[in-house]
C-alpha cells in the first residue's frame, strides 16, 4: 500500500495498524475511536454502527464509537472473539501531529472492564507449552491475579483441561502442533501466538522448577506485551498436582451438567443448586472446586469439617448480613493494579473492609477451633480502612478529574481550595472588611479586572493615608483613583481564579496516593479475600445441606460402596425423587436393565453426581454414604453427538467409550448408558459385551452399564462380579406405570413395543410387531463364551504396532521441520519416547 498519499494521521494509523494486524484498532480522535479500512468495515457490521468515510488523502472507510461509552462496544468485539488495539493520543493537542499509540491490547483473555467480566466466573487466559516433562498448562485470571500451572500432561488432557476450565484465550509458540491448533480453533477459542520466552524474573515465579518457569514466563511475557505493563497483582503461581485430583475430562463435566447446562438452561446445572455464596469470590472458588475434584481423603475431610463447622443454624443469618456487604476484593485489588479502579471501587473496598471485624466476631460464635484459626488469620486492614475513611467521600462520583472524591478534613490546601472557590465572593467581602478596619480608610474597595486582576482601590482624596507598613503596592493610577495589590491578596488571586481546576487537579494527585497507598497492601488484600471466599463457600455448602437433606459422606481406603437412599441432587429439584441405594463390592459391575424412561440413566447419573459431590468436598443427597475415592469418572452417555465436528453418532461413542478403555484403573468409576445404540443389533450387543467383559477382567473398574439388550443380563453367570439390576414398571391398563425404583434382577423383555404402543402407533402395527418379537425371540441369541484369555492375546500380539505407537508415527509424518528450532525438536523426541515406552 503507498502510504505516501494519505495525510500523516493517516501515515500514523496506517504504521500503528502494521504491528496489530490481528486486531481491530481503535483510534482515538478526539471524543472518538475511530475504526479505518478493513477494521471499519468489520466493525460496523458486528457493532450495528453507520459504516461512513473519511478523505484522508484519498477516501477511507471509517466507522467510530464514542469514547465515553466504548463498554459495550468493546464487550460486543470480545464476545465475538476479536482482538482490540486501544491506541490514544500520548501527547498533548497542540502544533504539528498529536503522538498516538496503542496503550493495551485488550483480548477475550485480558478484559479487565467491570460489566464486561462475569463476577462469578474466572476469566482465564491460557498458555501450552511443549517441556520436558510433557505439556504444561499456565493459566491466569488477570482481573483476580489468581495464576495456576499445571504439566506433565498429554496433549489431550492439556485440551480438555482448557475446555473444562473455560479458558477463554490459548497463546501457543508460532509454529506449534497442529492438531491442538486445530483443536482450539474448533471449540472457536481464541488462538493467539508469542514467541517469547525469556524468564521472567519474578517473585512469583522463584518455587517454580526450571521447566515451569519457562511456561510460565511464556504467559508472562505475553500479558505485559498486551497490556503494556508489568503485572504487579498476580498470585505466586500455584502448581496443581495431578495426583491430588480426580481426573474428569470436559464430557464428563458436561455430561453431567456440572457447571454448564446441556439444554441452555443454567438450573439444570450442579453450580446452580449449590452456589448459595454471597460474594463473588465465593462463587469462584465454588466454581473452582467443581473444576477440579480431588483425589485426597485428608483434605476432602478437612472440607467436610468446614462444613460441619458452619452447620449450626444460630449465626447464619448474620453471617450472610456481613457478607452481603462484602465487594468483589480481587477485582477491585486488580483494578488498582492496573491503576483502572475508581473511588467508587475504593469506597466499595473500604466498606468490605468494615465488615470484617464483624464477620470475624460473628464466626466466633460458632465455638469451633477450626473457624477460630481462620479468624486469627483474617487481616483487618485497620490502617487502610482508617485511610480510606479519613480520606474517600461516600457517594463518589466514577469519573476521577472532575472533584467530588476526597473527603473534607483529608487535606487542608484541598479544604482551602474548596472553600475559595466556594466562598470566594464571601472571603473578598471579608478581606475587604478587614482592610477598611485595619488601614481606617472607609471607601477602601477590593475590585478586579482582566488585566490586573484583584486590586485594592483606594480614592485619590484617601491615596496619602496609605502608609508603608500596611505593605501596598502600587499598580495602577487612574484619573480619581489609585490601585493596589498586596501579597495576601496577590496569593489569593491565583487562588481565586484557580481555585476550582487545581482542586479538581489536587483531588486528582491525591487520589493516585490513596491508591498507591491501597496498592501496598495487594498482597494482603488478595490473601484476605481467599479467607473470606472459604467461608462463604463452605456456609453455602452448609446452608444446602441442610436445606436439601445432605450427609456427611465417610471416605476409605476399600472400595465398597454404601449410599442409603441416594438422591440426584438436581432432578429432586423438579420432580418427587424416588431414592434408590447403592450397594457396590470392589471391581462390582451394575448391569442396568429396564424399559425406556424408567430411569436407568438418573440412577447411574445419581451416582456419579454424589461422588462428584463428595469428591469436591461437599455433603452428598443421601441418607447414608460410604464411598471409595475415585481416581477419575468416565462416562459414555448419549446426546452430545458431534455430528457438526464431522464425527458419526457411533464413532464418538466409540471415541468415548475409548478414553475409558484405555485410561480407566481399578480406582475409577465407569458410566456407559446404552453402549452399542448406533449400530446394528448383533454388532451393538457384541461390542457391549466384549467392553463388559473387557472392564470385568482387565480393568476391574466399579462400573454402571445401563443397556436395552436385555439379553446380556446372562452374563451374571461367566462374570463373577456383575451384577443384575433393573428398573421395573407395571403395566397396568395398556400403559406403563414408572416407579423409578431400583432392583437386583433382570427384565425379561425391552419394552420397545409397550412404549410404541403408549405413542400411539397404529394397533395393527402393534399387533404385527409382536408376533415378529416372539418368533426371534424364540431364537438363541444369548451368548455364553468361555472367557477370553487376554494377556495370551496381548502376548502374541507384540507384533502390531500399538495404539501409541501408531499415534506417534502420524504426528512425525505431519511434523514441519523447516520450521522447528533444535529445542523444540528434541522436546518433541523426548515426548514421543515417553509416549511408546511401555508403561509401568
Ligand atoms: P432411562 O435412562 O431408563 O431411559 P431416565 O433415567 O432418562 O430413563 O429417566 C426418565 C425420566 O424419569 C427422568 O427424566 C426423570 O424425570 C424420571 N425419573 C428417573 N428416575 C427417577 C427417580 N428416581 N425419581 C423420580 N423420577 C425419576
């Protein structure tokens, strides 16, 4: 493009718009941000807004938003994935062209604006990183300073991870792997690319070892490149150990409708019935513990007595009083981070902070050593709190240059200011006064003009009665008149005239001290808030309990299970829930039978749900629960079919059924509800039992497997640990009554025909389909088999290349050398050796 014949602003945009290709730059001109050429043309379509044209040298294409309300502008860009360059004029208006440059990049990843955030959701910003020990995952919450790592992973847990924590922004190196690219870009994730790596040299980042601080440093430098500032707020990186934790992919998350509703319908979700917090802190832990369950009696039984602790009813609604009132801690310490925070914000803090003493007396009263150590560790912030007090008015207003934020009393030269320019006219009179009383000259007069500015005017007959002493100055000398200054009044001049902007200016600097002043106590702000987020969430985790009739799970060691009259904790929501048990020996397979809408799937869901439940540290809905700890849950349950990624209803639930096949022990909980469904009868029955008896001898994994091949209810007599249960209903008067109650034993028959006949398909149909079921039905389809030898199969079958094997053998074909640096190639190598080591 010939820049040459466009004006230099143009020259000037078109340069800055070189270095953000990828994002849509908004110019600042004035009270606007303007948008050019492709940006404008972009831009106007998804804002809504009037595409128009500037001649800048020659005609551009222009749209623009007002600067004083570019939110929902903004909110509207990033929702939809886009990228926004904030370029502002840097240099005051005067001769010549005004200085311009991007002052933040602002990306779905780094939003800071309050309104565009969702209080109750991290907003996390997302790095993968090819190390040594596998993939690392870093991620961080800008707006909260909470950062996290985690790695030794495989590439597809790197992708579910940042599937099941909503990352909203992924920065990979330029030239990474392709199916992970690929992979984001199909979950339409935004995708962005750095290539700096240098360590940053960080308090926050010295536990870390060497490979993660790489990692880390990658997010690192990219956040201070698009933010244009060191991030002062964040946390110290946690590491998150994989052992600690349950393993659970995305589906198993969605599935299940932990936090994200399978029908668009945020009450079907588990967050919906258990978020009782009160702050939006709380909310986000809440959400974090659902994000990652764990895999760890001692620490879940610490989280159980927490909410032991808060089960006593006496305090409760005081307790919710004070943290009604509680802000949003974490957001407001990142605004002053990012020097983005308001009086207002600050008002906001300074009256959480109010409450904290309360809140601690408050938990005292619970009497529970527990809580009391919580309580010693919960700092006050008296100092800050006295500061803000003293010096942050109540009712402030948000924007900061136009007065109003600092209280009377805080500042004397602001009180004097204030009080000029308020009573300016009454001080003059005043001043007057006391000149006339103090010179005896009766017709003393203070006036003013442009030129002069105030003076003391002094009538030519009274002009010899001005002595020395009373320290006048002459200025002027009219025809009948002399005029005066003296220092007082020359001082008060500049004052008087000033009075209004440098308040407006005093206020402004004084400000910036209070939050350099706020900013100080970051570090405290941020652990205090963690502590008040745990008691928020283990008080609501009480109040449900308590509300909705949870226990108290007992963890051990041994794998039987016993849940008394377990509950589903959503659908009891909705419906008259019938309760069921569960009563499960170590490596016990459930072989659920029963017709249609019975309710084979709820029970198998009830299940997983409580153990979810457990595992995050929450009481579960039940009478009764003994439970093992489950190193993973895998489920293969129907109606998420990713038929628009290409993918056959069949073959995803092979892929499924896949993940835990191959990656489930002894230690895990397996769901398969109706395996086999998308293909042909005998094929889906075989299939089905051939995973039966593959989980039943290589596994041994606890698993539910809910099937309407009632035919393989026979293999309770080759499989020593399946068991038969089933979901009977009474027909009575040609329908079918659901009891929903769970049973040991089998069903005879599919009921395939009843329901047709409760849809009301034509009788003869009806009649018809019978006689065919009873003529197949006299054939032997049941197939008994002795078992089969599998560790002879696998000897023998050394030959074949392995799953892994062959995995690996497709990635170097598609790998672009040319483009890889010698690191980067021998991490590969040392990943792909791991891959097809044999495992231990
Ligand atoms: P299936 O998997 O056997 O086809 P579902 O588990 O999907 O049946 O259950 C169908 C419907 O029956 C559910 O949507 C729910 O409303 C109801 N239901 C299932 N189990 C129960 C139960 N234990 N108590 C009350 N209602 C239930």
């Amino acid at each position: 493009m010939d820049k040459q014949k466009y004006t230099p602003m143009m020259q000037q945009y078109l340069e800055i718009k070189e270095d953000y290709a990828d994002a849509i730059v908004f110019f600042r001109l004035g009270d606007f941000y303007e948008m050019f050429f492709d940006d404008a043309i972009v831009a106007s379509k998804v804002l809504e807004i009037a595409l128009t044209s500037r001649d800048a040298g020659a005609k551009v294409p222009m749209c623009g938003v007002p600067y004083h309300s570019v939110k929902p502008y903004i909110q509207k860009l990033i929702e939809k994935g886009f990228k926004i360059a904030i370029v502002e004029q840097v240099t005051e208006a005067g001769k010549g062209l005004v200085k311009r440059e991007v002052i933040r990049l602002i990306t779905p990843g780094t939003v800071l604006e309050d309104g565009i955030l969702d209080a109750k959701t991290n907003n996390f910003i997302g790095s993968i990183l090819l190390t040594e020990k596998g993939y690392a995952l870093t991620y961080v919450d800008i707006s909260t300073g909470e950062s996290f790592i985690t790695d030794g992973l495989e590439k597809k847990q790197a992708l579910d991870l940042v599937l099941s924590l909503g990352i909203k922004e992924v920065v990979l190196p330029m030239h990474f792997d392709e199916y992970i690219i690929n992979s984001l870009n199909d979950n339409e994730l935004l995708v962005s690319f750095s290539d700096q790596f240098q360590i940053i040299d960080n308090k926050n980042l010295n536990h870390l070892e060497r490979e993660q601080k790489r990692a880390a440093s990658h997010l690192l430098n990219y956040l201070v490149n698009t933010q244009k500032q060191m991030i002062n707020h964040l946390m110290p990186f946690k590491v998150i150990q994989r052992v600690g934790h349950m393993h659970i992919d995305y589906r198993v998350k969605k599935h299940l409708e932990i936090d994200e509703s399978l029908v668009n319908n945020s009450q079907t979700t588990l967050l919906h019935w258990l978020n009782e917090c009160q702050t939006a802190m709380g909310s986000r832990m809440l959400k974090s513990m659902l994000n990652h369950p764990l895999y760890d009696i001692k620490a879940l039984n610490e989280r159980y007595d927490l909410i032991e602790a808060f089960t006593p009813y006496q305090p409760r609604e005081q307790m919710i009083g004070h943290l009604r009132y509680i802000y949003d801690i974490n957001r407001i310490v990142g605004r002053i981070a990012f020097q983005t925070v308001n009086a207002r914000d600050l008002y906001q803090l300074k009256e959480t902070l109010r409450q904290v003493p309360d809140l601690k007396e408050t938990i005292k009263r619970y009497q529970n050593p527990k809580l009391d150590e919580m309580v010693s560790q919960m700092d006050e912030h008296q100092t800050l709190f006295d500061h803000l007090e003293q010096s942050i008015h109540d009712d402030p207003p948000i924007t900061l240059k136009d007065g109003g934020i600092i209280k009377k009393g805080y500042h004397q030269k602001l009180d004097e200011l204030r009080d000029i320019d308020l009573h300016g006219k009454t001080w003059l009179s005043e001043f007057e006064k006391t000149e006339r009383d103090r010179t005896g000259i009766k017709n003393l007069r203070v006036g003013y003009n442009r030129v002069f500015g105030y003076y003391i005017e002094v009538s030519k007959g009274n002009a010899s009665l001005v002595k020395e002493e009373f320290g006048y100055e002459r200025k002027q000398t009219l025809a009948n008149s002399e005029r005066y200054i003296t220092p007082i009044l020359k001082e008060k001049e500049d004052d008087l005239l000033h009075a209004k902007e440098r308040s407006m200016t005093l206020e402004y600097e004084l400000f910036k001290e209070i939050r350099e002043f706020a900013e100080s106590f970051t570090f405290s702000l941020q652990e205090l808030s963690t502590k008040i987020a745990s008691v928020d969430v283990y008080l609501a985790l009480a109040i449900v309990s308590e509300k909705h009739n949870f226990v108290r799970p007992t963890l051990q060691n041994g794998r039987d299970v016993e849940v008394i009259q377990g509950r589903h904790p959503v659908v009891e929501r909705f419906t008259k829930f019938v309760a069921n048990d569960v009563i499960m020996k170590e490596g016990e397979i459930f072989l659920i039978t029963g017709p249609n809408m019975s309710g084979k799937s709820t029970y198998m869901r009830m299940y997983a749900m409580i153990v979810y439940l457990a595992q995050i540290g929450s009481f579960v809905p039940a009478e009764k629960a003994r439970l093992p700890v489950y190193d993973a849950i895998f489920t293969r349950i129907g109606s998420s079919d990713d038929l628009s990624g290409g993918k056959s209803t069949f073959m995803v639930e092979m892929v499924e059924s896949n993940e835990a096949l191959t990656k489930a022990t002894e230690k895990s909980l397996i769901l398969f509800d109706e395996i086999g469904r998308g293909t042909a009868t005998y094929d889906g029955m075989a299939l089905a039992q051939g995973m039966i008896e593959y989980i039943h001898e290589k596994i041994k994994a606890q698993t539910l497997f809910s099937t309407h091949y009632h035919e393989l209810t026979v293999l309770e007599n080759s499989l020593e640990r399946l068991t038969n249960l089933c979901v009977k209903a009474k027909e009575e008067n040609d329908t079918m009554v659901f009891l929903h109650h769970v049973e040991k034993g089998t069903t005879d028959k599919s009921y395939g025909i009843q329901v047709a006949n409760l849809a009301h398909l034509p009788k003869s149909l009806i009649a018809r389909s019978k006689q065919i079921l009873e003529k197949l039905e006299d054939k032997e389809n049941k197939v008994v088999l002795d078992l089969f030898n599998y560790e002879k199969f696998e000897a023998e079958d050394v030959q074949t290349i392995n799953p892994d094997k062959a995995s690996v053998l497709d990635e170097i074909e598609k790998l672009n050398t040319d483009q890889m640096t010698p690191i980067d190639a021998l991490l590969l190598l040392k990943h792909y050796q791991s891959l097809i080591k044999p495992k231990k």
